[in-house]
C-alpha cells in the first residue's frame, strides 16, 4: 500500500457519491506534485469528462498518465477511447494498440480497437487480427463481430 492509498480511496469515495467538488479538493494537492500519482491522473480524467464534459482536458489527463504509467494498459486503453470517443479515431490506434500489447485478453481492449480501425480507415490486416481477437475472447459475439469486421474491410476496399 502507498502513503497516497487513503487519499486516492477518499477520492473514489467522493467520485462514487457523485460529490465532484469533494473529489476535486482532495485531488489538487495530489495533482500540484511534480510526478502525481497514476491513480490521480486516471481520476483527473474522469472529472473532466463527467463531469466538466471537457473531453479534451480528459485527453490531457489521459496522456500524462500513459506517460507517467507506460507499462499499465488501462491508461491506454482509456486514451484510446477517450480519442475516439472525440472523433479522433486515426490518433486512438497508437494508444488501443499499445493497449491490446499490454492486455492481450481484455475484450474491451479489442472491441475498442475494431471500432477505431473501421473508424479510422486503419489497416485491413489489423482490423481482420481484431475482430479474430474479439471472436476468440467472446465466442458467444464471434459471429457479430466476424460480419462487422468483414463489412468494415469491404468498406474499406
């Protein structure tokens, strides 16, 4: 356990009542340090888009916590979306990619991923290898998702 454990719980406490201005309090001393921690910088994140609807300061918090925690695929993850979820689907490959490394098995990872490169026009390859990766992960989806990468490749075509 870290010394900022009881801080980074009070501050998913606050999140979880939806008391924004109580997390946001909390959090500013963790975010005021030269190197935050990860968890402060994936909370920041969170308050910005839920709460702020600021997607783009959102992005901001994303990418300085794919920096701070290269090696966690969840920041990456969630960068990507957040990317995508912007419209900006071709700048979501990097990070869901990197991602879909980190955490080869997480179907969100992958679903992500096939979305962006039908999105972005991406590599034909790559969105075949996604959608297999959706369909082993998922068997119960595979059909689903083996059509919508085959009609996004013949998009693409």
């Amino acid at each position: 356990m870290t010394a900022d454990a009881p801080a980074l719980r009070a501050i998913d406490a606050a999140l979880a009542r939806g008391d924004h201005a109580a997390a946001r309090a909390q959090l500013a001393a963790l975010l005021a340090r030269p190197a935050p921690p990860p968890q402060a910088l994936l909370q920041a994140a969170f308050l910005a888009a839920a709460a702020d609807g600021d997607i783009d300061a959102a992005i901001g918090w994303l990418t300085r916590c794919t920096a701070a925690a290269p090696q966690a695929p969840e920041p990456h993850f969630r960068l990507g979306t957040a990317l995508l979820h912007a419209g900006r689907a071709a700048e979501s490959l990097a990070p869901l990619a990197r991602a879909a490394t980190l955490a080869p098995d997480d179907l969100r990872v992958w679903r992500a991923r096939v979305d962006a490169l039908g999105q972005a026009n991406g590599s034909v390859d790559e969105l075949i290898e996604a959608t297999g990766q959706v369909a082993r992960l998922a068997p119960a989806d595979a059909t689903h998702w083996l059509r919508h990468g085959r009609a996004l490749s013949i998009a693409q075509d």
